[in-house]
C-alpha cells in the first residue's frame, strides 16, 4: 500500500483508491494533485498515477502488507526434464 501525504496540510491518500473510476484528486490545502492516466493497447498498463504539488513535494510512504491466508506456493521454473 502506497501512502501520499501532503505536508503542508497532513492529508493522506492511499494510491491504491485511485483508478478508472475515480481519476482525480486534490488534498484539502491544493498542494497536491493525483491525476491516473489510462493507458490504451497494447500497452500491458492499465492506469498511471501522476502527482503534481505546488508549494511542497509530498511524503510517499510504501507499506508492504503480507497475506498470509491467499499464500499460494509456486513451483520451481525450471528448464529440461525432471
């Protein structure tokens, strides 16, 4: 989970909100501004986050969230014969 947070006003919004469906934000100050891009094909892309900030960068924070109920165990890829 990526955290956006404005300095200058203490908001905080989650990158992963944003999307198709909600394609624009601003914090409550207007320092900073989300915008997503759609990609088209045959791009494997699907959307791209810009953010823009007037007076202040933002502090971007990536919080790694583990999911320990949906762990699936991969096989090893290998090439040849076993």
């Amino acid at each position: 989970m990526t955290i956006i947070e404005c300095l200058e006003c203490d908001t905080k919004l989650i990158e992963s909100n944003y999307g198709k469906n909600n394609a624009a934000a601003t914090c409550s100050c207007g320092n900073l501004q989300l915008i997503v891009a759609h990609f088209t094909p045959p791009s494997e892309l699907e959307t791209y986050l810009s953010i823009r900030y007037s007076v202040s960068y933002p502090s971007i924070t990536e919080i790694i969230v583990e999911n320990n109920n949906n762990s699936i165990e991969e096989p090893e890829k290998r090439l040849g014969f076993n």
